[in-house]
C-alpha cells in the first residue's frame, strides 16, 4: 500500500440544482429577527458581497459519507449489525463529545499508527480521540461561494385550517368533534385579542423600567400577569394549543436553484489511501446528495465537478482529472487517463477496506 504523501487540490464548483437554504443561530440573532425570513449566509469577495454555503454543512455530509463506508464493510467482516458502540459512533460522526482533548505526549509516536488504521480520523481529524487527544485533520473543506450570485430567493406562506378551506370536510366528522372545532376557534380568536393585549402591556412595561418608574412598572406586572392566566383559562376552556392551525409560516432565504458556487477541497501530505477515501465519500455522498435545511419543500439538491491537482515540486499544480458528483449516481465519476493517480487512489482505498489495517475503535494505549 503506498503511504507517500503528498497535497492534493480539488478545484471547482458546486451548483444548487434546487434553492439551498441554512441559517445558523448566531446569523439568525444579527440579521434575521420575529417577522423575517430566516437569512442566508454571505461573504463579501472581490467581486462584491456573494451568497454563499458554509464549508461545515459540506464538511459533515463527507464525513457522515465516509463512516457510513467504513461501518458498512466493518459489518461485513464481522457479520455484527451493530458494530459500534455509541462512543465510536460519536467519534467518527463528531470528533467525539468531550469537547477538546490534550493530547499526551508520550502518544505522538501512535498518531501515524491511528491515522494508518483509520483513514476518517487521519481526514476528518476529532476534538477528543481517546489517548490521542486533539487529531488534527487533513482535509480541508472551503465555503461553496456563489460566482455571480449576491440576491437571495425568499419563501414565505401560511398554513390554513382544511376544515374552513374545504367545509365539506367537515361533514366527515362526529357532532362532538364539530363542537370543539368551534370552540378552539372561539379559543384562538379570544385568545388572540388578548395576546395583542399582553404584547402593548408588556412593551410599556420595559418603557416604565427604563424610566424607573417603579409604580408604574408594578402595575403594568401585575396586568401583565392577570393577561397570562386569561390566557390559560381561555386555551383551557376551549382546548386550543399554542399555535392555531391556521397561522403563517416562518419565511427562509435560499441561494436560487442554478446558482453556480466556487468550491475547494485540499488534501494536505495525505496518501492515496487519503485521497481515495475522499473520492468514495464524494460517491457515497451523490446517493442522496441534499445540504442545508427545508427538504421537505424542494430545497437541497446538489451537484458538483472538481479539477484534482497534485503540488509536485519544480512542477507546481499537476492535474490529475477531473472527479464529477452527479445527483443519484452513487459513485464519483472519475475522467481521467487510465494510468492517473485517481484511479490508484480508488484502489488503494479498496485495499485498505479489505486489509487488516481498518479499525474504528477509539484510539487506546
């Protein structure tokens, strides 16, 4: 098995086949708020400000790709369905839990031994790998940040109450269900009125502490307080929840379905175990390749093509060929001459899958 090492560069795009939409909770805090739509990351270029999607959503699909690579043949060497304990499972889905280990010096001479046995450790690298500590990893993964693209699409609605959209609906159901489809939207209604109530009250009463003035701000509690009880008297009485059927729905930002995005992968003083590994993960991933949230409604769906160099010394960037994810194929296609690296690399990673190197457990002494 060839353990030369050297860094290897995947240079390309990804293209939104469907609008991809993510937000996380911190750009949710500074640019989204009540009333508006959950935004989409961005980041200015030299171009101007552009959409983008951020590396950890990519990152995490190839790596979940690639356990799911290595637990498949683990189970097929050891006929276990379950071959792995929850801790294993965390390690080579997250890092592990822990949080970041310290690393043990006396440990450092096993790092090459652990990143020999396990290829999504060496790549993916863990914040807490047993005796190891901190694993540092070898791959890295860039944003996907749209060329021309710096507008969002923007998706909004409302889900409405069959019963009142369609009456004939109602005739489906028992007299009793009847009554208590009219008294929760008694409920909502009454319930509403009161809410707008609770929502002037409880903005004066920030007015009134600002101010200090204390009496104030103690009356406006205690109306406040007598509003909430109302509240649960009515819901209470009625049988309605929280949220009426009948409301609408958070809006979302989403990069537009088309969108091409420049995109980066490099490998740095991996091997071709490493590399193969990548191409696998990448062809395990175009299974079902859907990033970010909102699948549900049509967003998701990805495709990508990579140029794959080699740095190699005098020589600089040396193409290798092309590797392509194509929607459902199930493996990367690879286009590249029969003697290239590429498909060596496919192979070393066959070899080390059916070799007695693989091992998932979490590193020990």
């Amino acid at each position: 098995m060839n353990h030369e090492r050297a860094n290897y560069i995947f240079e390309g795009t990804m293209v939104a086949e469907q609008p991809l939409a993510t937000c996380s909770a911190a750009l949710n805090e500074s640019n989204g708020g009540k009333g508006k739509p959950l935004p989409v990351p961005s980041v200015t270029t030299p171009k101007g400000i552009r959409l983008m999607f951020p590396a950890t959503g990519i990152r995490g699909k190839l790596r979940r790709a690639l356990r799911d690579i290595l637990r498949a043949k683990l189970i097929e060497k050891t006929g276990n369905e379950k071959p792995l304990t929850l801790d294993e499972h965390y390690l080579l889905t997250l890092g592990g839990i822990k949080g970041g280990g310290t690393s043990d010096r006396s440990t450092v001479a096993m790092d090459a031994e652990w990143r020999n046995r396990n290829v999504l450790l060496s790549l993916f690298g863990a914040g807490d790998a047993g005796v190891l500590g901190f694993m540092q990893g070898r791959l890295s993964v860039g944003n996907a940040i749209c060329s021309e693209v710096s507008r969002p699409v923007v998706f909004s609605g409302a889900r409405t109450d069959d019963l009142y959209r369609d009456k004939e609906q109602v005739s489906y159901l028992s007299d009793e269900d009847v009554s208590t489809l009219i008294a929760r939207a008694k409920g909502n209604r009454d319930a509403s009125v009161v809410k707008r109530d609770l929502a002037s009250k409880e903005k004066a009463l920030k007015t009134a502490q600002k101010s200090n003035d204390e009496d104030a701000a103690k009356q406006l509690a205690a109306e406040i307080e007598t509003l909430k009880n109302e509240i649960l008297s009515i819901k209470a009485e009625s049988g309605t929840g929280d949220n009426s059927v009948g409301m609408p729905l958070a809006g979302w930002e989403a990069i537009p379905a088309g969108a091409s995005m420049d995109h980066r992968l490099i490998l740095a003083g991996s091997n071709q175990v490493e590399l193969g590994a990548v191409l696998a993960a990448i062809g395990q991933f175009s299974a079902m390749p859907v990033i970010g949230a909102h699948f549900a409604a049509g967003c998701g769906l990805v495709s990508g093509e990579w140029e794959v160099f080699k740095a190699q010394p005098g020589k600089g960037k040396v193409s290798l060929g092309m590797v392509l994810l194509k929607p459902f194929e199930c493996a990367a296609v690879i286009e590249a001459p029969a003697d290239s690296e590429l498909h060596a690399a496919t192979q070393a990673f066959a070899a080390y899958l059916d070799s007695d190197l693989l091992n998932l457990r979490i590193p020990g002494a």
